[in-house]
C-alpha cells in the first residue's frame, strides 16, 4: 500500500514498474513528488516501504499485546492519567467498492450480495484508517488515544472514503492508592473514620 496515494497493490512488482505507477497516479491526482527526480521518487517508494513494515511490525506486535496502544471514544481511562497530550491525529482512507455501478445506484438496490461487499468494503476502509491511525500515535510516542471519531462516506465512481481522528497521549496507570484518592475526593467511595483525640 502506498500512502501517499492509498494505492493498494494487487500483484508483485518491481521497483520500475511501482515507479511508473506512481507516475499513472500523479498525472491522475497530482502529488508532492509530480516534479520530482527519478531518484527522488525511487527513495520516496524506498522510504514508504520502510515505513509500511515499521507499521506491520508495530501492529503484530499490538495484537500480541493490545496494551501498548490504549484507545476509546471517551476522554480518559479509567485508572489511569494523562501525563501529555502529544496532538490530534487525522488519518484518511480510500478503497474502490469493486463494483461496474455508480454509488448512488449501488445504494439504491442493493442484493444480499452487494450488500455484502459494501459491508467488507466499509469495514476495510475503516481498518486501513485505523491502523494508520494507530501507528501514527505509536510514532508520535503515544501510548494511548482518546477521543475517537469515524466517519465513513460515499466518493463518487463507487469509492468508500472513511476519516478517523483521535487525540494522542501519554498516559500512565494511577496506583492503587492514587485510585483511592481520586475516588475519594470525587465522592465515589468515600468512607468516614473515627479519630479519637486524647484529653489530657
């Protein structure tokens, strides 16, 4: 997959024919790289590749130890601080739908089977901003993402498009007795205790 254009290669090819392309893509969508060297463009694609296996690594890793990347919708983790807000991240997503119709016909007659697709399509885009999501907070050194929204849209010629921001952190786990604290000045648990004073 290349990110800078989200082209999803389906067959193994070589370095010459990614370049070309690549070069395809940019006359079709423009790119940072349309007046670029061949040479730029090969350590662009070098440097993509690099990248994309640095996030494969994080990944296999992550489904090993989900952990390493703490993530919800809400603004903060139970038993646990934010020691730093290391920015929002916005990741975006395209996939074709694989379909010969238009989107708006698509959604207006939709089979089980197309259906289907449509489904595994959404949910792929989905993945796609997701992981890229996920390994940009890991490359911002963050261990933790809050605040998750997902969009998913419609794109003209049948394209799903999905959009998902999150704000990265550093967080780290309260101890048991900071948990206890912090229940207590909040009035979660808060229990009363005797004390007995000593006349003299």
């Amino acid at each position: 997959m290349c990110w800078r254009c989200l082209w999803e290669a389906t067959s193994v090819m070589s370095l010459e024919e990614a370049l070309e392309k690549r070069d395809e893509l940019d006359e079709d969508f423009g790119s940072d790289l349309a007046d670029a060297s061949p040479q730029e463009r090969k350590q662009a694609l070098e440097a993509d590749e690099k990248r994309e296996q640095a996030k494969q690594a994080f990944l296999d890793a992550l489904e090993k130890n989900p952990s390493l990347m703490m993530t919800t919708a809400g603004s903060s983790f139970e038993g646990w601080r934010v020691t730093e807000y290391r920015g929002t991240l916005s990741t975006d997503a395209v996939v074709g739908a694989g379909l010969p119709a238009e989107a708006d016909a698509i959604v207006s007659d939709l089979t089980d089977q197309r259906s289907l697709l449509l489904g595994s399509k959404m949910e792929r885009v989905k993945r796609i901003a997701w992981n890229e999501l996920l390994f940009r907070a890991h490359e911002a050194g963050a261990n933790g993402i809050l605040a998750i929204r997902y969009d998913v849209y419609m794109l003209p010629k049948g394209l799903f498009g999905a959009s998902v921001t999150g704000t990265a952190v550093a967080i780290e786990q309260l101890s048991q007795l900071n948990q206890a604290l912090s229940q207590d000045l909040f009035g979660a648990s808060v229990t009363s205790t005797a004390v007995k004073v000593k006349k003299a």
